[in-house]
C-alpha cells in the first residue's frame, strides 16, 4: 500500500519569510505591522511562549528516562489503541512513510514516535523523541504543545513555530479525551513536509482522534469496570557522573553529594546490575585486589546512604544493587539509541568522573566518550557535529573536523576556521 500523505496542492497562503521576519521582530520586542501577516491562532501562541520564558532555539527537556518511560506507557490509556493509530495514520511501509506520528499525554510528554526512518532521524536531531516534553510553554508554538492548550486541532506550518529548531518541519495535531469524562488523556501528532499540513491531513487526524476515544469506550465496555487507577509515579534514583569528580545522587527530589570513592562504587554497582563479587569490585576500583581495603568502605557508604537512600544501600556476596540506579550517562546513550544526537550532546556535560582513575571508572569513561563519538560521525547533522567539535574532547580530532570540511557547502563561512585548525594540528 502506498503512503496516504501526498503533496498539498497549493502552498501556504503567507509567505514564510514574511512569518519569519515577524517572529523576529516579535523577539526583538517590536510589533512590527509583519505580525498582521501571521494567522492570529499563532501570534497569541508566540505571546504564551513569550511569556513562559521559552527560549527560541532551545531544546525540550527529557521528562521520562527509558524504564521510566517504558513502565509510563504501558500505563497510559492511549497504550490500548496504538495499532489502531499506526493502521490510520502510517499504512503501508511505515518506515517509509513520509511522515512521523507522535503519540503524547495530556502534559505534552511524546511517548510514541514512530515513523519514516529518515526523517525521525532529522526530527530526534530537535528532541522531537519519545520521553520529551512538548508542552506549549515548554518548547513554544508547535502543533502537539497548542493543541493542547487550545484544546483543538491545530496546524502549524515552518516558519510559524516559535522555536528555530523546528521551523523546518509542518506539523498537525488533535488532542484525544477521556469518552466518558472529556478529560484530556493525550494528543496525536503528524509532522513532516507541507504534506502534513493540508486540509486532507486535518481530517484524517482528527478523525483518528475520534475513532481512539470511541475504542478506548468500547474496550471499557468489555471489559465491564471503570478505567484502572491512575499509577503513582515510580520512585526515582539519579547519579549524575558527567562532568563531574563528586557525583551528586538524587532520590526522589532529593539531591546529595557524594564523596569521590562513594561514586566510583555506586557507578559501578549500577553499571553492573548483576552484582560484582568484593575482589571484583576492589580491583575495578583501587586497581588490584583489595578488600580489605574494600569492606570497610562500604560500611561508611552504606552509613551515608540510609539517611537519604535506604534502598541503595548495597546488598553482598555479591555486593549489588537491590532496585535500578540510573545514571546521567545511561541517559546521553539513551538519546543516541533514538537518533536524538543534538539532545545527546547537549545532555553530555563532561566525560564520566574526569579525575578518578579507577579501572572499572575509566572502562566506563571510555565506553560513553566512545559511544558519543562514533554515534555522532556516523549519523550526526553537519550542526550537531560542528557542536561536537567545540568540546574539549573533539576539539583536536582530526577526523571529526574533516569531516565537518566535507559536509558544508563550498561557500560556508565555517569553512576557513576548520581549515586553520587542521593545519595547526598538521603542524604540531
């Protein structure tokens, strides 16, 4: 079967230069007589964003770590109906489509991205990924995130996005209510080309919004009880080891901070969630085995964590932790995993532990600095890779340089500074 989304037959009716150079002056704090040629649904909504301090070329923030999210959405009231919303809005080969589907929660948060390989790949490039908040007040105009707060369908077209980043793309999205409250339960989304943005896309949309109510109805009705109980949100436990030589835990909202030893040993339980036995564990922290220098480390550990985090102390033989730990560089390799490269890197504050030279510390160091890197020079924008090279650990890479040299056209003004710094580092 072919793809559904063909080419609109007229373009937009407002240029988007015109749109653009309105957005600007709007930013600049002028009303520029340019604002009469912006669509009143989208001048309010760049006023919301201005007043929510949404910055205009800045990244959403990621609200659901992969278990966390994971665990979110097999709990979601939308779960139950994605086949539904794939069969509709991506027939045939959906990898292939032309066009990316996003399923969110009434909050703005995507928990379904699926689509054209290709241009997800683009998309995760702006954060456009699953676990990201899309809310109108946290990224600006777009289609899921007004949706939402109008309550209605919307579309939005290139230039009419208040963030930069996502000018590029079209998008249109419906927001899905509870059928039986009307509560708002989520939002479904399709962005892509001018493709998206047609009246034909509207419809299809919205029709699949209805069709997702009614079915949500029906399979309460078979079920003969009412809709299960909201689900607490999951506890929390975040070590944050980039950048950084005294980690900081946080649990639950609560933030400590860590003495050097105690985060290499946490980091290594949570790396190895299947245990690591006291010589193994002695000798991936001081180097050769050591326990008894080990042990009576981890009682100060364990002493230091029941005040604040009782269900980190580790468990022995083998020393191991009892409930997950994640990690702020589990979450950089994340973002990688879902194409969402600019995210990554902004989300990579420094290599792991820079001072600690404990082997188990280093191999991990190594595996995320090397994870970036390659991730990066395989699939990167020309951007996110010229972003990389700015980094203190890209920044004398010969490779990535050239490899900037050859993605930007022959006439970039970025061209001449990449030049001089390979023929510094040829010199050198």
């Amino acid at each position: 079967m072919s793809s559904s989304w063909s080419r609109p037959a007229i373009s937009p009716e407002t240029s988007g230069l015109l749109i653009a150079r309105a957005h600007d002056e709007l930013l600049a704090g002028n009303e520029d007589r340019r604002l009469d040629d912006v669509r009143p649904l989208v001048q309010d909504s760049w006023r919301r964003s201005l007043a929510s301090l949404v910055g205009p070329e800045g990244l959403p923030s990621l609200e659901l770590a992969s278990d966390e999210l994971e665990a979110y959405r097999r709990a979601h009231p939308l779960a139950g109906v994605m086949d539904m919303v794939r069969s509709l809005l991506l027939p045939g080969t959906a990898e292939e489509s032309g066009v990316v589907v996003a399923v969110g929660d009434a909050a703005g948060r995507l928990l379904w991205v699926e689509g054209d390989r290709h241009i997800r790949t683009l998309t995760g490039d702006m954060g456009f990924v699953a676990g990201a908040n899309w809310a109108e007040d946290a990224v600006g105009t777009s289609a899921p995130g007004t949706a939402l707060t109008l309550d209605r369908s919307v579309q939005i077209r290139g230039a009419e996005h208040f963030n930069r980043l996502v000018q590029p793309w079209s998008c249109t999205a419906a927001p899905v209510h509870d059928p039986e409250t009307r509560r708002l339960i989520g939002v479904i989304d399709v962005t892509g080309g001018p493709e998206a943005v047609t009246p034909q896309a509207q419809l299809l949309v919205d029709a699949t919004a209805r069709a997702i109510e009614s079915e949500i109805l029906v399979a309460r009705l078979r079920a003969q009880h009412p809709p299960a109980p909201k689900r607490a949100a999951p506890s929390r436990a975040l070590l944050r080891i980039l950048g950084r030589d005294r980690a900081l835990l946080e649990v639950d909202g609560a933030v400590r901070e860590l003495s050097a030893r105690h985060a290499e040993i946490l980091l290594l339980l949570a790396v190895h969630r299947e245990g690591l036995s006291a010589e193994a564990l002695s000798e991936a922290v001081y180097g050769h085995p050591a326990v008894e220098t080990l042990r009576p480390e981890m009682v100060r550990l364990r002493r230091a964590l029941v005040p604040v985090a009782s269900r980190l102390v580790p468990a022995s033989r083998p020393y191991r932790l009892l409930e997950d730990l994640e990690t702020d560089a589990q979450h950089v390799l994340s973002l990688l995993d879902r194409g969402a490269h600019r995210v990554a890197l902004a989300a990579y504050a420094g290599s792991v532990l820079p001072e600690s030279d404990a082997p188990g510390v280093v191999e991990v160091r190594e595996s995320v600095r090397s994870a970036l890197r390659e991730a990066l020079i395989a699939e990167a924008s020309v951007d996110v890779l010229l972003a990389y090279a700015e980094t203190a650990e890209a920044c004398d890479d010969e490779e990535v340089l050239r490899l900037c040299l050859g993605m930007l056209p022959p006439r970039s003004p970025k061209r001449s500074g990449l030049v001089a710094r390979l023929e510094r580092l040829e010199r050198a």
